[in-house]
C-alpha cells in the first residue's frame, strides 16, 4: 500500500471519527453523569480495599519490608492529606536531567521508578535486597527503560557509571559504618557532574524508632549531611515536617544543585 493510500485511509478515519462526535453530542451530559456515578463507586470501592490491605500488611506482624504506594494512591493520601509519599519522587526529579542514567538504590515497589524518573530517564536500573518487592515491581510498574535487579547493595552495588543516584527512604536501614562504606562506592559511580538525591527521616523525640527495621534514625539535617560533606563539595538537606513524621530531603554533588545559581532550569531575579 503506499503513502497516499494509507494518509487516504487515515483522513477517513478521522472524518467518521468528528461524525460520530457530532452524533453523540446529545447524549454528553447522561455519559458524563454515568461515567461520574462509575467513577465515584470505584474509588470509593479501590479506597475501602487499600485501606483494609494497609490494616492487614501494617497492623498484623511481621511487618512488611516495603511499602505499597498504591495504599497511598488510592486511599490514604486522600484519607490524611499529607502527601510526602509523592514529594520524595518529586523532589529527585527535581535532580535529573533529561535521558540520564539512573540507579535507585532500594527501591522497593517501583512506585516511584514508574511514575517519576522513567519519564525523564534515558534509563532506570532499580534494585533492592528483597525479591518480594523485585517481583511486586517487576508485575505492577513495568515501563520498557525500567529494569528490576535483586541486590544487597553491601556487597552487590551495581557497577557502572550514571548521572543520578537516588536512596529513597533506605538509608535509615543502614548502620553508620554501613552508610559511610556505601557512601564511598556510591561516589564511585556518579559521574563529574552526577547527583544523589534521597529522603530519610528524623528521630522520634522520644528515640522510638519509627520501623523496627530501622538501624539509624537521623537527630537533624546537620546530623544527616555529615555523611556527605567528605564526598561532595556541594550538598542541600532540606525538611517538611507533618504530624505523623519530620521528613529530610538530600541532594549532593560536586556540581550545581537544584535552585542554586547554576542550576538550569531555573531564573532568578532579585532587586
């Protein structure tokens, strides 16, 4: 078939498409109010789900080793209307440029391997020690430059080069000897100009820790950024604080940061 026959065909196409636009337009208002009323059923019946899967994973022991950010897509972000569950994609998103090399460093679920970086990234090799959240990631957030690896970054860091690093609300999970040895193989793999970005959070004020998984708590951002000032010559540790925790941001890098003055994706004007 040649070129002039198939964009023939296509016209046509898309001339009954406008047709049958045209025809349906009566019919708008009874669709919307429908597809409104099966809307509403089906969050209100996916909230009630994720609510009793949360109860069951996180109210009966053990305790999972990762979490399920569909409970906090389809319930309890609306259910609380805190939102850090989606500021720590955000904010590493913030840190990438586009069609970098990526390597997620304990990423759990792939929640956030899906929904933020694998838009932007040339590449995304996301892995964790626990095969249960590799296979969790592999079935529900598959994305063709996405790739799950099951590693114990202790001893099986993935080798290669790339342009950002992200540990995601995984650093906590380690001692402070463990963190400062990965602190040193990580720096081996960003390139010149290369980022790590990540979130943790605060100690409770009464030393509880928060998960039981959890080997160190962080006091503060300056207790925090200590584990990278001997690496990098620029680091930012920011915090958002809400009732149920106090969340700390990283980035770090021998380069520009997000906001600062070479950073460019931004301008800034002052009097």
């Amino acid at each position: 078939m040649s070129i002039f026959a198939e964009a023939g065909m296509q016209e046509e196409r898309l001339a009954r498409l406008r047709g049958w636009r045209k025809r349906l337009t009566f019919a708008k208002p009874f669709l919307e109010w429908l597809f409104s009323v099966e809307g509403r059923i089906a969050e209100w019946w996916a909230a009630s789900a994720y609510r009793r899967l949360c109860l069951a994973q996180w109210g009966i022991l053990p305790l999972p080793e990762f979490f399920e950010h569909k409970i906090g897509l389809y319930w309890s972000w609306s259910a609380t209307r805190i939102p850090h569950f989606v500021e720590r994609g955000a904010f590493s998103l913030l840190a990438m440029s586009s069609d970098c090399r990526v390597l997620e460093l304990c990423c759990g679920d792939g929640f956030n391997a899906h929904h933020f970086y694998s838009a932007r990234a040339a590449s995304v090799l996301s892995v964790d020690f626990d095969p249960k959240a590799i296979s969790y990631a592999r079935k529900n957030f598959r994305a063709p430059n996405v790739a799950y690896q099951i590693a114990d970054i202790r001893t099986q860091m993935p080798e290669g080069t790339f342009d950002n690093i992200i540990w995601d609300t995984a650093i906590e999970h380690f001692t402070e000897d463990e963190i400062a040895a990965l602190m040193a193989h990580i720096k081996l793999r960003l390139t010149a100009s290369g980022i790590l970005s990540g979130h943790t959070i605060v100690e409770r004020a009464d030393g509880r820790k928060m998960l039981p998984h959890h080997e160190y708590e962080f006091k503060s951002k300056e207790d925090l950024a200590r584990f990278f000032t001997p690496h990098f010559k620029n680091v930012k540790v920011f915090e958002t604080i809400y009732p149920d925790r106090h969340n700390l941001y990283f980035w770090a890098s021998d380069d520009g940061l997000p906001f600062s003055s070479t950073w460019p994706h931004a301008t800034k004007e002052c009097e």
